[in-house]
C-alpha cells in the first residue's frame, strides 16, 4: 500500500470517528435537555415547581419539575406535551394546539397525569388557571389574532367545575356591572381567571371600548362587576389578599406593561421591581414571591422571580422553562 493511500484511510477513519463522536454529543445533549432526565412526574407532590420544559431537544414542551427549594436543580421531565399548563392539588390543565385550523385541545388531568377530560375548543392557546382546591378550573385562548397589543384581538375563557362536571364554554354572557351599572357590550371580552379559596368568587380581565378592567365575579349567583381600571391577567395570591397582575404603562409595543400587585383590601398599587415587559399571568412562588414567564433575547424563555413588594432585584428561577405553577403542602 503506497504512503498516498495509507494517508488517504487514516483521515477517512478519522472523519467517521469524528461524525460519530460528534452525533453521540448531540445526542446525549438533545436527550438530556437542560440537565433533567425522563422520570415520573406527579401533580400532588409537595415541595415542587411544575413547568413547561422549553429547553431545546426531546423534552421540549413536555410538563417537567424541580424542587421548589432548589430550583436549579436537574428537572424531572415527563411524557406530557404542552403549550400551556397549571396545575394545584393533584389536578392540572394542559392546553395544546391542534391543527392548521387553530383550534386547542384542552386536557384535565389527575395527579398522575392521566386524562380526566377533553374540551376542544377554537384559538390558540393562552390562559391557564387551576383553584387552590384543584375543583375549579378555567382556560383562555385566542380566537382572533394572537397578541394584546393588538386592536382586533378576541378570546373566549371557559370554566369547568369538577365536582359537578358543569363547563361554561364562554364566560361573555356573565351579567356585568360596570362603574355601578349594568353594561351589555358586544366588545366583551374576558381572560385570565383567577379563583379565590371559596371555589366560588374569581377575578378576571375585562376588555370593552379599549379599556380593560379587573373584575370580581360570583359563580353561583351568576354575576361580576369591575373593581379597577388597567389590570390584565390577574393571579390572585395564596392568602387571597393581594392581586399580581399586568399593567399597562406603554402605549409602545416595546415596552407596554409592567408588573403590579394590588391590595385587595386598600386597593393600593405596587410596582414590582421586574424592569422588563411581562405579557404573562404571573404566579405565586410564595405568600411573598411572583414567578413569571420571560423570554430570552435570541429565543427561548426562562421562568424569573421578584419580591411581591416592590423590593430587592428579579433573580433567574427556572432556566428553559415557562407556565410555572408551585406546589405547596396543603393546610
């Protein structure tokens, strides 16, 4: 074998070697996502945050889970694909978008994530909300366009309750009270429910004539009314005495809303110290603390944490992650 052909074979071997080794990184690296591994994935364990896993590779998209104490620590991924996700006390919402038509699979799920039930309904996916109880449940999706900055938005916000199986497919028609009287518009829309510890009272987003609204509902009377202008997606906080919501503070598409929290009790605002522009429904880490989803410049989102009182700095919580949800020992 001459000297030429004995070269030639040294460095196609080493090019099949090199292919080789290279693929099995990126491999290993697509399956192990952001450090996690494949594992079971429960919704009633205590002591975790469950989220949606976005970091690029096998998982993506796949509801996932960290130690709520260590939330750096490698994730829990399982087999459940998501868009958007919530979840308390064993039960879990799991919003998927199906179809060229827009259209949105949402899926109950028990606390091993077995399908409890599915509602298909039109527009992409949104909002997500679960009560404390895991009795209520509710869910937003946009059926025209898909962005709040934008004037011919619509979306349609159902609520299930699972004791009674009883799902209202759109809240529209929910009797309004607005500044003191009854308002009939055919503008309405609503998002971002928000339910208190009684199963019964819930907060939402109203939007009519360009102005949104925080409005207090009564599911069993049948009935809402607007408690405060500029509130959007409000998330009610564990001891149900303060709102975290989005407000409007922009009319730039760069920079529109920023994070608020409003006593209930004094209806005092707050600022939060996050400076970016939330466009989420925040959650609660603790009685203290909001988590949020945000999105990484380049591509990707990460789920960050701020003082509920306007203090201290936001801090990186969960990267490659978003749709937080923390789950806590029930009292």
């Amino acid at each position: 074998m001459s000297a030429r052909n004995r070269l030639l074979i040294l460095l196609v071997t080493a090019l099949v070697a090199a292919t080789t080794v290279t693929g099995y990184v990126l491999r290993s690296r697509a399956d192990s996502g952001a450090g996690g591994a494949s594992g079971v994935v429960r919704l009633d364990t205590a002591g975790q945050i469950l989220f949606r896993d976005t970091a690029p590779g096998a998982a993506f998209g796949r509801i996932a889970s960290v130690p709520l104490d260590r939330p750096g620590a490698p994730r829990t991924t399982g087999t459940v694909l998501c868009d958007r996700l919530y979840a308390a006390h064993g039960t879990g919402i799991c919003m998927q978008r199906k179809g060229p038509v827009p259209s949105t699979h949402v899926t109950v799920l028990d606390r091993d994530l077995h399908q409890v039930r599915q509602v298909k309904t039109e527009g992409f996916p949104n909002r997500a909300r679960v009560s404390a109880s895991g009795t209520m449940l509710s869910w937003t999706t946009f059926v025209q366009g898909d962005s709040y900055l934008r004037d011919d938005f619509s979306t349609r916000t159902s609520i299930l309750d699972t004791r009674t199986g009883h799902l209202v497919n759109s809240i529209e028609q929910i009797p309004l009270t607005l500044d003191g009287k009854p308002y009939h518009a055919a503008d309405l829309n609503y998002w971002g429910v928000t339910f208190a510890a009684d199963d019964n009272t819930f907060y939402a987003t109203a939007r009519t004539s360009g102005r949104t609204y925080l409005i207090q509902g009564d599911l069993r009377k049948w009935t809402a009314h607007t408690l405060r202008t500029n509130v959007e997606c409000p998330s009610l906080s564990p001891d149900n005495t303060r709102i975290v919501f989005k407000k409007r503070v922009n009319a730039s598409a760069n920079r529109p809303w920023q994070l608020y929290v409003l006593d209930l009790a004094t209806m005092k605002e707050t600022p939060l110290a996050e400076e970016h522009s939330i466009d989420d429904q925040a959650a609660w880490l603790d009685d203290h603390t909001v988590m949020y989803g945000l999105p990484r410049h380049g591509g990707g989102w990460d789920v960050w944490a701020t003082p509920a009182d306007g203090s201290g700095t936001p801090r990186l919580l969960i990267h490659d992650a978003n749709s937080p949800a923390a789950v806590t020992p029930q009292h």
